[in-house]
C-alpha cells in the first residue's frame, strides 16, 4: 500500500521591484512542499513537489500548525486508491479539509492548494505518466491537446520604466514565439492609453494585447476606462474591480462589448459559481482564470468545471491565472483554453519546462512524469532543496 512518509515545507523569495496597480511585489514569498512516499522508481523513493503561486503568501502557519499534520496522522489507508494501487488526491484533500468550517475561502485556500500540487506530482510519477497524460486518460477519454495556447503577461509598473522600455519588453516577448501580451493598467487612464499605443505599435493589433486592472477600480473608473478601451478590441479587459463585486462586474458588461476576464482572486467553486450567477459574465467572450494553485488544488478545480458545465460554460473559456506547470498540465489534459506565461519575472516558479519553445504562441509540453518539475532545471534545485 503506498504510503506517505514525510513532508517538507519551506518558503521561497519570488521578491521583485514590480507592481501593478494594486500591490507590489518587493516583499512576496511563496510556499514550497515536498510530500515523500515509500514508492521507488529508478531507484529512489518518489517524491511529489508542490508551490503557490505569485500573488499571495507563503502559508507557512497553516501547512505546518494544521494541514501537514493532519495529513501525517491520517490512517494510511484512508488516503489510497486501492484500484490503482496508488495515492488519492480526492481522499487526501478530504482529509485536509476534516473540520474545516464552509466559507471564508482565502488563505486555507493556498495552503491545501500547495500539498494537492504535490499530491497530483507523486500520483502521476507513480504511474509513471506526465500529469497531463494522466488527466486526460482519467477524465477526458484519453483525449489531450498536444500544444497549449499561452500568452506573455508582463508590463507591470517598475521605477524607470518608461515607455521605450516597455515597447522593447513586448518586443522581446514576439521574439521568444508569443502572439498576445498583457499589460497592467490603473494608475491613469490618460497615461495608460499613452502605454496602449506604445505597445500597439509593437505587436500591431488590439486583438494581441490584454490588459490587466488588479481589481483597482470603483464602478464610475472602471466604465470610463471600458469606454475608452472599448475601441481598441483588445483580447480582453482583465479585473477592473474588486472580485467579489459581482454587481460592478454585471454592470460593466453593460458598457463594455468586447471579450473581458476575472476569476483568478475566486478561491473556491463556490464562489466561482457565484460569479457565473451574478457576475453578468457571457459564455460565448469572456475568460475565467481561476488558478488551482490558489484555489484549494485541481481536486477543487474538478468541481468547478463540472459547474461550469452545469452552467453551459466550455472549458475553453478557462486561462488560468499563475503562468506555472501545474496549470499547463491542466489546460493540456482536460482541454482548458490556455495558460498564462511569466516570460521574464516571477521565477523560477513562471514559466515551463526547459528548452520546450513558444512557437506561434503556443507550448507543448514534457514526457518527464509528473508535473515536470525536474524539467525545469531552477526551479527543480529549488523544490529539490527541501529534502537534500
């Protein structure tokens, strides 16, 4: 019976100058996990890797006061699948979530979001499968995209940065093999159409460039700028307010036609539902970017999908949010719309797998077992750091 022997947890700096308009990012962390089981494979014992992702903190509390226990004090046997022999990711965050209250889905979210990465990497190295294999033999008939749509997501607010500067980023961003970039935007309307323009004249049409508020505006700013960008046709209009403001979102949609995207500061399906029935969201243009690493794992992001199912949304209409392996594996596995992609900043923890290129903007992925962690030389030493 496979068995779970240790947990490392540890914290690891992603700290940067950039900001967007609504936080900086020169004191950010990130959690990292290591799950070891008694499985060996080519020689040694199998290990499952797991991190958050960029945006919210290492949860360093919670993995070690409450989720990592719980876990190691579990009866082995309630964590297995017997049919395969193997790990259970569902019996496992079951377990996580013993004598969780409903509700108030924010930190906990991150923690459990962590240890269910690492649980997915450990299954998928056991049967010896790349994770985007594994799902879709599992849950999608065997059927996987062999590339997934990506996109670069930078031109975040940084000291000096001006707008030559910026220009020469998205550039480089068409030069690795990327077709559509994302810029922040909501310190100033009059200067962001200023760094529109300026990128626009880079990668040519407003359907190769997203933009992206952090939630930044009230319900008058965030019309005005729909107003103002609604000309432009961009690929889409990201988080102009606060993410539990369904009401803003539903009366943007009033002014806003073309395609917009929210979702990746929704933590639970529950409130993604909410959002789906009261956000004013429309099926056939707008994104969902609800990012597992966040949001209680794929164990979770399961259940939101089969909601958007039952609520006549495709998976295709999901990007998440994070630009990590975790959710390329997904997009690739169950057919999601693509991932987003940290080029140059968040690292090691954005980006893919080494020496896979962007090509005509999208990726393919590893065979490696797995996430693919060890395919990502920097960020392997890091993870790998943990039980050295």
């Amino acid at each position: 019976m496979t068995r779970i022997v240790a947990i490392h947890e540890g914290v690891a700096p992603i700290a940067s100058a950039i900001r967007n308009a609504y936080i900086d990012f020169s004191k950010m962390t990130a959690s990292i996990v290591a799950v070891v089981t008694d499985i060996v494979r080519d020689g040694r014992p199998v290990i499952g890797y797991g991190f958050n992702s960029n945006g919210r903190y290492a949860q360093s509390g919670l993995l070690r006061e409450r989720f990592i226990p719980r876990l190691l004090a579990a009866d082995p046997a309630t964590l297995v699948d017997a049919d395969r022999d193997n790990l259970d990711p569902h019996k496992a965050w079951a377990c996580l979530f013993a004598n969780e209250k409903p509700g108030g889905h924010g930190e906990r979210s991150v923690a459990i979001g962590v240890l269910d990465m690492a649980l997915w990497d450990a299954v998928a190295k056991i049967e010896r499968k790349p994770l985007w294999r594994l799902l879709a033999d599992r849950y999608r008939a065997g059927v996987a995209d062999e590339r997934v749509f990506v996109y670069a997501a930078g031109g975040y607010y940084y000291p000096g940065k001006d707008l030559a500067a910026l220009k020469a980023e998205m550039q480089g961003y068409l030069d690795l093999g990327y077709s559509v970039v994302k810029i922040k935007i909501g310190d100033d309307l009059d200067d962001d159409l200023r760094r529109f323009d300026a990128v626009l004249s880079v990668v040519g049409r407003g359907e190769r460039l997203a933009v992206d508020a952090n939630g930044r505006f009230d319900l008058p700013t965030a019309v005005a700028y729909a107003r103002a960008l609604a000309p432009y046709g961009l690929f889409w209009f990201e988080e102009a307010g606060d993410p539990l403001d369904y009401a803003l979102q539903c009366e943007l949609a009033q002014h806003y036609p073309h395609a917009m995207a929210t979702g990746e500061n929704l933590f639970s399906m529950q409130d993604a539902r909410n959002l789906i029935r009261y956000g004013g969201l429309r099926a056939d243009r707008d994104w969902l970017q609800f990012d597992c690493a966040l949001s209680y794992g794929l164990v979770e992001y399961l259940r939101t999908l089969e909601m958007l199912r039952a609520n006549g949304w495709s998976a295709r209409r999901c990007i998440p949010h994070g630009g990590h392996q975790m959710s390329l594996n997904i997009a690739a596995g169950l057919g999601l719309g693509g991932n987003e992609s940290y080029p140059g900043v968040f690292q090691p923890f954005g980006g893919f797998a080494d020496g896979i290129p962007v090509v005509d903007g999208h990726v393919r992925l590893p065979a490696d077992p797995g996430v693919g962690f060890e395919a990502k030389r920097q960020l392997y030493a890091v993870l790998s750091s943990l039980h050295r």
